[in-house]
C-alpha cells in the first residue's frame, strides 16, 4: 500500500516504523492479524474505558475489509488514515474518536426546543441559514443585515456542498430514515458519518470544527438579545458579518471534499507533531473581576518602584483551561500575570520577575499553583486569544480602548513574542491611513504641510477608541492572524 505521504521522505518511515511497532504490538502471536479479543483490549486502551460490542462492531466493519473477522496488518495501515475511523493515530500514538461526541453539539442545535427529536421546521431552519451564509459571505453590494434578512427562511441558497445539494425538505426525508417525522440523535450521526467519510475530513479538525460551528449557528438564534448588539441596542453588522464567515468558513472546512494525499498529509504532521490544535478558549469572565484592584495590591504588596510615568505593568489576564466544550463562565476559574517594568534614565528596561494571582471569591489571590495554572493555560491558548486577553485587560474588561492603550498592547505583544515589528507597523500604517481618509473626506487636511497633516494625523488618532473585537478583526483583515475556530468565538464577546 502507498505511503501516507510522497516516497522515501523521513516522515513515511517515521510512519511505517511506528505503525509497524504497534501493529506487533497487539499481534501478539506474530501471526500476521489481530483478533477481536485483541481489539477489544487495544480499544479499551486506547478510550481509557470499556468498551461496548456496538462499538467493536463499528471498528471491525471499518478496517476489516476482506471480512474473515480479522484486522490485517494493510487493513490497519488503511484503517488508521480513514476518516472518522474510531481510532486514529497521533503524535504520541494511537488515539480514540469518538463522532458522536463530535457532532452532538451541532444536533443539540438544530433540536432547538430540545425535545430529543429534530422537527422539519428546527432542520430546514437550521440548513437554510448555513447553506445561505456560503452566498452571503461573498456578496456586498447590499448592508448584509438587509440581506440576512432577506435570505433567512429562503430554501434557495448558494450552496456548492454536498450536504446541501438538495432542499432542506427532501434532505430531511433522506435522514428521517424511519419517516417518523422527527430526527433522531442516531439518524443525524449517520447522516453526518457519511458527509464526513465523504469529505474526509480529518477526525482531529473534526473535534475542534463542529462544536465551532455549533456555536456560531447557536449565536444566529440568539443575536436579537443584547449580548448580540452594540450599546446604542442597534445591530451590529460587523459582529453579523462575522458570524456569517464563520458559519461559512466551518461549513467548507468540515463539508468540502479533500484529497486522500491531502488527508493523509495533515495526518502525518499529527504524528510528527507539526500540528498545534489549541485547547482553551475564551468566555466571560466573572462579575466582579477587577483589573484596577488587581494593580492596586501588586503596587502595594510587591512593587518596590514608586509609581511613574515610566513604570508599565504588563498584565495578561486568562481563563483557565477548560475541561470539556459545555464550560459554565461563572464557575470558570481565571489567572494572572503580572511584569512590572520600568525604563532607567539610561534608556535601559529592567523587567521584574512575573507574579502570578488566582481570582476566587471575588477577589485577587496569590497562590501555589497559580504559575502553573496560568502556563498550562497559556500554552493551550492561541496567539490571537492572548492578544485579546491583553486589549481586554488593558482595558479593564470595558467595552473599548484607547489608541494610547492600545500601542501599550502592541508593544506588550511584540515582548511576548504574539507580533513581530512588521506585523504592528503595518497595523499601526492601516490606522493611520483610515485616519487621514476620514480628515480628507471632511476637508480637513487642505492647505496644511506634510508635517502639519502627519500631526493632524495622530492627534486624532489619540481620540480614537476600539472595541477589543474591532481590533482583531482588522489584524484578520490584515493577515497578522489565521483564522481558527477559537477565533469565532471571541469575536462576538464582549
């Protein structure tokens, strides 16, 4: 059988050793196979649990393909690349998946009064908005809260899917399979099993994209309530534009057809371990976390520097790291960082030792275990979260920032390595240039020097506040961030 990537490359034979080392592993008699006995203990292994005869069942029927009850050592190779197989291999060696924790998300959300059965009515809602979010992400020309709201309910949309080919009415017959008008959780994995062996999609972006995309099509439902909207209570059509790309950016990523070499290809930089998925995210922190009160015991417990014009307190402020998709934000622990650091009258920057804190019961604690806590969070938090973390903390949690402020989060950015200095000229040009559009726009620029216009420039750029989101959605307009599926959810939070 061909290798999982071109020939003869160190990561083939990375591959075939460590595949071969398992295989032998579990043939335990060197007969060439594995027996259901065998699979039975690699699969309660491997899910650190025991395992059912339904599900020893569902792995025979994905790797034996000769069907003599057996798993050869080419239908093992072959088993391990399949998509949404129940076992897969990863960087530290076989892991356990499982789809119906994957996709169990995105059903809660189309069973929208949550009776256990999804209705005509929930399933062609649900499709319509997604497949019509895959038009609205490329048209323009009309405000898109116009156009959402002249789509939404259309059954005609622009799709190129294939689990939207058809109309959300006869799709949902195809899946009722019992014609009992309602779809079960079961009816729902198996149509989904098939899209996605379809689209073959690796099982690890799985597990990330479709509890992402249950959560953008979940904001849909509630983006009347205020959470969804500006302080003025006015739609907010970027907050809505986003949602849309990102319903439509999950849809292509989960739903789209890839290449086997493709697949096979993100499969082995798993294994080689050149793949980063992130693991934390971003919620609301808790009522009564305080940032100023944080400040103010650092200052009086642990700083020996009188307060100056040249001291900064460079403070990160994180979640930490959740255990499972369905987090409660009030029970949600949160962690802090704290780098006093002040510039000398030699131009030098003496940067102090971290001090770390843990918020509990309401207030700011120092405790044992907060510096690990808080790095075992901030390593599983992305770039474009800990940037965010740093605007949000910079600003208090407040709705919006100032400009000042906001160069203090830049430079913080490029001391923690999250930017390089390319990356914060160009945004820093970027706003410039919106500034000087806006002042030329209203005449105000004419008959002032280079020199005169350039001030005009940043004294009013130094009236400019930003929310948080706006922030990062400009640094997405400007490439400085990939967008992830963690991204989506903090674009909206406010």
């Amino acid at each position: 059988m061909a290798s999982p990537t071109s020939g003869g490359s160190q990561t083939d034979q990375s591959w075939s050793s460590k595949t071969k080392e398992i295989f032998q592993k579990w043939d335990v008699h060197g007969t060439g196979v594995i027996t259901r006995k065998r699979l039975r203990e690699l699969l309660s292994q491997v899910a650190g649990k025991a395992v059912t005869e339904e599900e020893i069942e569902r792995c025979i029927a994905e790797a034996d393909k000769n069907h003599n009850g057996l798993i050869e050592y080419n239908e093992f190779i072959e088993w391990l690349q399949q998509p949404c197989a129940t076992v897969r291999m990863g960087s530290q060696g076989l892991e356990y998946f499982s789809l119906e924790a994957a996709v169990r998300p995105l059903y809660d959300v189309y069973d929208q009064n949550g009776d256990g059965l999804v209705s005509m009515e929930e399933f062609v809602q649900c499709q319509t908005i997604l497949q019509n979010c895959l038009g609205l992400r490329s048209q323009t020309a009309a405000p898109l809260e116009d156009q959402f709201k002249k789509q939404l309910g259309k059954p005609e949309g622009s799709a190129s899917l294939s689990v939207f080919d058809n109309s959300p009415k006869r799709v949902f017959g195809q899946v009722d399979a019992d014609k009992s008008k309602g779809i079960t959780f079961e009816e729902f994995l198996e149509w989904q099993r098939t899209r996605l062996v379809e689209a073959r999609t690796p099982s690890k972006e799985l597990e990330e994209l479709l509890p992402a995309l249950a959560r953008q099509l979940k904001r849909v439902f509630r983006f009347d309530d205020s959470a969804e909207q500006d302080a003025t209570g006015e739609c907010d059509s970027k907050v809505l534009q986003k949602i849309v790309d990102n319903l439509a950016k999950f849809c292509v990523e989960i739903w789209s057809k890839k290449e086997e070499d493709e697949t096979k290809a993100k499969d082995i930089k798993v294994l080689m371990g050149k793949t980063r998925h992130y693991t934390n995210r971003w919620t609301e922190p808790p009522v009564g976390l305080n940032v100023k009160k944080l400040k103010a015991k650092f200052l009086a417990t642990e700083s020996c520097t009188k307060v100056t014009e040249n001291m900064d307190l460079d403070l990160m402020v994180i979640p930490i790291l959740a255990e499972g998709d369905d987090v409660n934000p009030r029970s949600r622990v949160w962690l802090a960082q704290i780098i006093q650091k002040v510039t000398m009258k030699d131009g030098k920057v003496r940067e102090d030792d971290p001090v770390y804190y843990e918020f509990e019961s309401l207030s700011w604690h120092k405790t044992d275990d907060a510096m690990y806590k808080f790095h075992t969070a901030l390593d599983a938090l992305p770039p474009e979260l800990r940037m965010f973390s740093l605007l949000k903390a910079e600003a208090d949690f407040g709705a919006k920032i100032a400009w000042e402020q906001v160069e203090k989060v830049l430079n913080r950015c490029l001391g923690h390595g999250i930017m390089n200095a390319t990356q914060v000229a160009e945004y820093k040009n970027s706003m410039e240039l919106r500034v000087m559009k806006a002042l030329k726009e209203e005449d105000l620029l004419s008959g002032l020097t280079a020199e005169e216009s350039q001030k005009k420039v940043r004294d009013n750029l130094m009236a400019v506040s930003q929310r948080p989101q706006e922030i990062m959605a400009m640094m997405s307009d400007l490439k400085v961030f990939k967008v992830s599926s963690v991204w989506a959810d903090f674009m909206t939070a406010d």
